[in-house]
C-alpha cells in the first residue's frame, strides 16, 4: 500500500508466466532481488515515518530505472524485486544485459536524496537469478536470486551477485554441518582449547578459549566455518551455555593446579541478544562458583552497531557483575567511536589482518599505530592477535602494545597441556 507497488502474489503470477516463456521460447530473463542497506537503521534512528519515505523514494526510484521494460514488486520490509522480461536468446548476452540493468538500478538507488531535511544516498544489495531453458521454477528461482543478494551483502553490502549452483551447495553444505552440529554438542565431540596471552617480556597474562570440533571420524571441522551456521541456526545459544560452562570449569581447573589466569570467552552477539543473556550468565558463574572478575567477554564490532542503546543497558549490567569486555577483530567493522566511550570497556583486540603484513606493509603499521594510539587516550589495554614473528612482536614492543596472542608464542592447545606449560614457565621464574 506504502509503495503502491505489486505485492508478491502479483509477482509470482508474472514470474510464473516469464518461466513458462523461458521454457517454451528457449530465451532467458531475469530476476533482481534487492535489500537495501541498513534500512533497519534509518528505521531504528529516525522513526517509521522517515524509513517509509525512503521507501516510497526507493519503489519511485526503482520504476524509474526499469521504465516499463520490467515489474517492480515490494515483497516484503525492505525488499524489493524487479523481473525483467529480457527475452535474451542466449545466455552470456542475457547476463551481461542484467548487470548492466543492476548497475543502472544501483546508480538511480544511489543518487542524492533528501530525507527530511539530511543528506541520504540509499545503497543495496542484490542477487540476481536467471529464468533460463531447463531451469527451476518460479519460486525456486525467487529463492535463487534470494540466496545471491545474501551472497552480495556478506561481501559487504552494496554489491551485485549472480546466482551460482556452487551457492546451493554452500546452503546444503550449511544444513549439513546444522544437523551434524547439533549431535555434536550431545555427543561430545566439541572441546575448548585455550591460547596464552603473553605480556612484553613474553610472559603469560591471559588466555581465550577457543571452540574445537572433532568429528567421530578423527576429521576436525573449523570453527570460522561453523560458528556462523550455529549462529544462523540459533544452535549458538545452547553452544554458548556450554562455552561458558567450559570457561567456568577450566577456570577451576587452572585455580586448582596453582596458575589461576584471567579467560576471555567469544560471546556472539546472537547469544548477547539473548533477553534472559544476563540472568543466564549470572546464574552458571554462581552455580560454578566463579569469580566474574576473572573473565573477559570478547564481543565483534557488529554488536557495537545495532541496537546501540540496549547494547550498552546490557554491557554495564554485565560489568556491575565483574566480567569486563574486549572489541575482537578490532579495526575491521564500523565502530561509532563516539560510542566506544559509552560502553565499559577494558580491551581492544588488534584483529590478525593487520598483523600479517607487519611490520613491512605501510598500511598495516599506520593502522596499528592508530589503534595502540587511540586505546592510550580511552585509557584501554590492546592485545594484538595473530602474531607470528619476533619482527611482529619487537615492533609492537616499541610502540607500547603489551600484550600479544599469537603462534610465535603459543598455540591454542587443550586445558592440559597449557597447565603443563604454565607450571614449567612458573619453575623456571
Ligand atoms: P577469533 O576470536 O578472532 O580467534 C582468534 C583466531 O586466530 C583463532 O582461530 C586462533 O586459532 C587464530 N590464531 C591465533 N594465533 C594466530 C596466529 O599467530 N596466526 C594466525 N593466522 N591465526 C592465529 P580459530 O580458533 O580458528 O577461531 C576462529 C573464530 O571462530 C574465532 O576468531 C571466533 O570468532 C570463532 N570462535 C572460536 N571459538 C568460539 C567460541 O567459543 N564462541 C564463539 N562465539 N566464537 C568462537
Ligand atoms: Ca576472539
Ligand atoms: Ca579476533
């Protein structure tokens, strides 16, 4: 009604009818899936009224660009997808034709606009599939071009991704590794290892723990690769009960072996999100009998983002308790520095991209210079990940980072062999 566009029934009516044409006629047309970029923010920030004009603003646009050779549809929030009836007879011209209609789609989207009374220039994502001889149907393909914009906006927003069968397998691959996941927690097959944090004289100070997945076969699966399908999956909040009982346990385990050391913990911002996170948190380090102060929750900067206010309500409810907070991945989101002073911070973490090209690349040391720089004002300490070389470390000794995680110190490892480690580090002190 907002937009005055086709609604989704209307639109699988039409795709239905191109699908059919694409089959009978052998010529190819196309579908373009679009979300636009941080809507949810505009929405958050500036009010309903304001996201509704940028969306009537966003459909006016969109007809502008297709103008009569295709339909504009608004199927859902702030998504919208255009179907153009290319008819193109042969497959690469059809592609080659439907990124250049995306490129014109994306630069009307992104001319400037005034939202009541400010400066805005929209961006979105978008996924294109292609109704082609031999291909699927119209609600398979709707979820094809679905599937691409998700591609186009996790390589970072404002992008244009063709569909490919190499993303179906991902998503199967995904429900996969979903199902195995979750017999994994209840068969025992997850376990944490735990990395020595060093100070400047290469001393232990700390250690994060680390999530491990070894299958009943010996293979092990990587934790960059299924944390974010647990996190999809909401698998991460049972996963995040046990990592935190984990981190209890070891604690006690490290206290009894006579090297008690502070633990930083991953928390995902989907476990954070949590109404109950609090309670629950409080509820494990009283039945553990743990002492909060002893631990460090590494929060991305992804959760500095969205929902800002609730963020830092919780943060400080979370702090009142002892645990204190790390920035992980530092350097590579879009902190709101203005923020970062808000929230009761103890740590940032210089994310490990930077640390590979250290202390050559330019770049790198100016951002990490930067980094080190700006946690002095803020009156925060930095450990700096992924070092792996003594050049790496030197370095960051002479520029006054003192702590450091890296392979040129330790491996994670299992909780045993870092007792092993800390006991002959305390004899030979
Ligand atoms: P992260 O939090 O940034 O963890 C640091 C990663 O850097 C770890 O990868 C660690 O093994 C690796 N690393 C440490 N030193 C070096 C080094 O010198 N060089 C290089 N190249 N890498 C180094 P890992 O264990 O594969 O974990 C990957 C990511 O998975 C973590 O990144 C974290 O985001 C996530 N993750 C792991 N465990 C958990 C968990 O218990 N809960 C949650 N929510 N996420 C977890
Ligand atoms: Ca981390
Ligand atoms: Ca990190």
């Amino acid at each position: 009604v907002l937009t005055g566009l086709p609604n989704r029934r209307l639109l699988m009516d039409r795709l239905g009818t191109v699908v059919a044409r694409s089959q009978a006629e052998h010529t190819v047309s196309a579908l373009l899936y679009l979300d636009i970029d941080k809507f949810k923010n505009v929405n958050d920030e500036r009010g309903h009224a304001t996201g509704d004009l940028l969306l009537e603003h966003a459909a006016a646009r969109l007809q502008q660009a297709v103008c009569g050779s295709g339909l504009v549809a608004r199927i859902g929030g702030d998504e919208f997808v255009v179907l153009l009836d290319s008819r193109d007879p042969c497959p690469d011209t059809a592609a080659r034709h439907t990124l250049e209609a995306a490129t014109l789609v994306r630069e009307a989207l992104a001319a400037p606009l005034d939202l009541k009374g400010k400066p805005y220039r929209i961006a979105a994502s978008i996924g294109i599939a292609l109704a082609r001889p031999g291909g699927p149907g119209a609600h398979d393909l709707l979820r094809e071009a679905d599937t691409a914009m998700y591609h186009a906006k996790a390589a970072g927003r404002d992008g244009v991704r063709v569909f490919e069968d190499a993303m179906l397998a991902d998503a199967q691959h995904a429900l996969m590794l979903e199902r195995d996941l979750a017999a994994a927690l209840e068969n025992g097959e997850l376990a944490m290892h735990l990395q020595l944090q060093v100070n400047g004289r290469g001393l232990p100070v700390g250690a994060e723990l680390l999530m491990r997945w070894r299958r009943a076969d010996g293979s092990m699966e990587r934790p960059d690769i299924f944390i974010p399908v647990a996190e999809s999956s909401g698998l991460i909040v049972p996963l995040g009960h046990w990592a935190l009982r984990q981190a209890c346990a070891a604690w006690l385990a490290l206290d009894r072996a006579g090297c008690p050391l502070p633990l930083s913990l991953n928390v995902s911002p989907i476990q954070f999100r949590q109404p109950d996170f609090v309670e629950q948190v409080h509820r494990i380090f009283t039945e553990m009998g743990v002492p909060p102060q002893q631990f460090i929750f590494e929060v991305t900067e992804g959760l500095l983002i969205e929902d800002i206010d609730q963020t830092i309500t919780r943060m400080h409810q979370l702090a009142n308790l002892g645990i204190r907070f790390s920035v992980d991945d530092f350097g590579t989101g879009y902190s709101n520095l203005a923020y970062l002073k808000k929230m009761p911070l103890y740590e940032l973490k210089i994310d490990k991209s930077f640390m590979r090209d250290m202390p050559q690349d330019h770049n790198s040391t100016a951002i990490v210079q930067s980094i080190l720089a700006m946690a002095n004002h803020l009156d925060l300490r930095v450990v700096a990940e992924g070092v792996e070389t003594a050049a790496q470390a030197c370095y960051l000794g002479q520029h006054g980072s003192a702590y450091m995680q890296g392979f040129h110190y330790h491996r994670p490892m299992p909780l045993g062999d870092v007792i092993a480690r800390l006991q002959t580090t305390a004899e030979a002190a």
